[in-house]
C-alpha cells in the first residue's frame, strides 16, 4: 500500500495502524489526520479515490462521512448561544412558534441538541427529494407527535437531526447552516468541509465515491457484529430504531450530486480529514489554520453531559452534550473529556481537551458499523501510546 502524507515524530505508531487498516481491515481509501497543541502531526492518505475505483486518493480528495457531519454541524447552534444569539434553556417554540405542535411546546434548544426532543422518527417517511428540498423536513418535524416527552428520555435522531438543526439555525440567522458554516467557520481558515457540496467543487472531481463493504475475514477476532439485541432492532421494521434511520424512504444514493448538494447535517457533510481534525483543534485553541474558535467557556459547554443511558433509538448506552456525542464504551474517544461524533460506516472526528488533540479519520469503504469503526478504534490505540 502507497501511503502518502507525513507524520511528526513520536506519531510514527498511527501510519502502522494507517498501513494495518488496508493490510487487515478492509480499507479501500482513507485518510487521517491529528492537530496536537493547534499544529497538524499526522497527516496520511492512501488508497483509491473511489471505494470501487482504480485512480489514487489525493491530498484533497474528500468523502462523504455520514453522522460525523453533526459535529461539525453542532459547532454553528454552539458558537450562536457563545454570541448571545441563541438562548439553550428557551424553548424551541420561542424560535420556531411552529414546533410546538402535537405536545412539543416544553422542548428546549439544549433538548433538541442532545437528542432529547423525542422526534427521532416520522409518522411518514420522506422522500430523498422531500429531504433534500429545504422544506419539507422541517414542516414534517413540527407536526410531529413525540415519542415520548421531550426532555424525558434520549433517543439518537439518526436522520431529523437534520431539519431541527436546520431550521433552528435558519430562524435565528436567516441563513441557511451549511452557508453559515462556510462563511463563519470553514471559509475563513481554508477547512475543505460542506454541508451542502458547491457545485464548483462537485465539477472538479475531488469528491470520491463511497460504497458498502463488509468486513474481511483478516479482520480477526475484532468485533463487528452488534450485540443480538442491537441487531433484532435493527431487523424489525416497527421498531424506533428502524423507523429513526428510515426518516428518510428510500434511502438516498449517497453518491448522487442531487443528495450532496442538499444540506442535510445529520448525514450528508462531505470533507477532508484534515479539515476535520482542523475544526476540531480550533475549538481547542489557536491553530496554524487561525485563531480559536470556542471561548474556553465554549468548550468546557461543548463536552457537558447532558444525555446518559439507554438511548431509545440505538440500543445502547450512548452519552451526548449539546449536540456532540461524548466519550463512552458506545463510541471510544481518547478520554473521557473528548466530544465529536462517528459516521456510520466509519468516519470519525472530535476533539479532546485533556491532551489538547483533535482527531479526523475518513473513507470510502462503509463498514456495517455505526458508532466504533475498528478502523477508527485501531488509529486511536496507535495514537494514545503516542500521546
């Protein structure tokens, strides 16, 4: 395997667990990065640009990374309540009068942040069309009932995420999340991440495909199958769980410029690992990309619990603040301090104030995998014994 990039010394464990994932795990195309103290030491890619494709990953090659796109997209509702433009403990409805139908009128922005607003799912699926149009996503979540009193239990809104963020967002900028993004956060420090793909870059050709693959019998002992409990379900088309990731019927073709340009931040964010671990870092400090982006107050916010427990929708423990997903057994980070979000497949980015390091991991090769990737868990046990 061609891996290219560079890594500082100390860092050399990560490019043998980057080497080990083509090796042993299945990787067709990936790339990983890691900031330390706001100055990028790993910086790796290899690979093919298409998970189904020949020509080579490149240093600008970017992806699709699925459910990591909602931490990139917490940072907007987050650095909003850090200018005083948005309030955590309001309800919702101050923002959004229409929201408070079918029993929402107690949700608050902290509970629509931590998956607490009880509207994982809808009575009525969208279409990908439906989804992407701007619209319908956020008139479907108003008028829908809770599956159980906001603000009472937690439950991962896989795919409404989407439309609560995104219209939250539009109703106190007047913006749309993905424009605000890269007008406030990303276009300012050259960070190659969208939340809604602009059509030059779509045309030029750095965006790889993705594509499904299951896990090689090389990958060992590794466990990658979800517990019976888990995968039952998964498999059962009345549970929440079921009907939470399918928000969104038929599933949208993930490769399709029409799905890529809508801006969907619960799924749909396409960028570089480097831009990842890049947005991260400066939420720690300053980096060689620009100064800090998070007050320290900010950050200290960003990694506050407050959703712990069964979550109703993926059947396990999970942790989350307001908007990321926290540290835990669910979903490894470096330490308990650390918040960002996996991708479904794979993808995986955060930040971890305790050793001040920010983490980005991308590829093109979708595991069934949905918050620990082995991928992803090998390059951070080859990054602790670096740090």
């Amino acid at each position: 395997m061609n891996i290219q990039g560079e890594v500082a010394e100390g860092y050399e464990a990560v490019r043998d667990a980057f080497v080990r994932n083509f090796e042993v795990l299945g990787d067709r195309g990936a790339a990983v990065a890691v900031y330390r103290d706001g100055r990028r030491v790993v910086d790796l890619w290899g690979g093919t640009h298409d998970a189904d494709g020949t020509d080579p990953w490149t240093a600008g090659t970017a992806q699709v990374v699925r459910s990591a796109t909602k931490g990139v997209a917490a940072v907007v509702p987050l650095l909003l309540h850090q200018r005083g433009l948005l309030d955590l403990d309001a309800p919702v409805g101050d923002y959004w009068p229409e929201f408070k139908a079918g029993g929402k009128e107690g949700a608050l922005v902290r509970d629509l942040l931590a998956h607490r607003a009880g509207v994982p799912a809808l009575d009525v699926p969208l279409t990908p069309e439906q989804a992407a149009d701007g619209l319908s996503g956020a008139r479907a979540v108003a008028a829908q009932r809770p599956f159980w009193e906001p603000g009472t239990q937690h439950g991962y809104h896989a795919q409404t995420f989407s439309w609560l963020l995104s219209e939250l967002v539009l109703r106190v900028t007047g913006a749309s999340l993905g424009s605000w993004l890269a007008q406030e956060v990303t276009g300012p420090r050259g960070l190659d991440f969208w939340i809604g793909l602009p059509q030059a870059v779509a045309e030029s050709g750095r965006v790889g495909r993705v594509g499904a693959v299951e896990p090689p019998q090389s990958a060992g002992t590794l466990r990658t199958r979800p517990r019976r409990n888990v995968s039952e379900a998964y498999a059962d088309p009345d549970s929440l769980t079921r009907r939470a990731f399918a928000a969104i019927t038929p599933l949208a073709d993930e490769n399709a410029p029409a799905y890529q340009a809508a801006e969907l931040p619960a799924s749909a964010g396409i960028g570089t690992a480097r831009a990842l671990a890049g947005l991260y870092a400066s939420l720690l400090g300053d980096t060689q990309d620009g100064p800090r982006l998070f007050t320290p107050e900010t950050t200290a916010l960003a990694g506050t619990e407050l959703s712990s427990g069964p979550d109703r929708v993926l059947v396990v423990n999970t942790r989350f603040g307001p908007g990321h997903m926290l540290h835990s057994p669910a979903s490894p980070m470096l330490s308990p301090t650390s918040f960002g979000h996996p991708g479904r497949g794979g993808s995986l980015a955060f930040a971890d104030p305790e050793s001040g390091t920010a983490f980005g991991y991308v590829t093109n090769a979708l595991a069934p995998s949905v918050t620990a990737d082995p991928r992803a868990q090998s390059l951070l046990r080859a990054l602790r014994t670096a740090l």
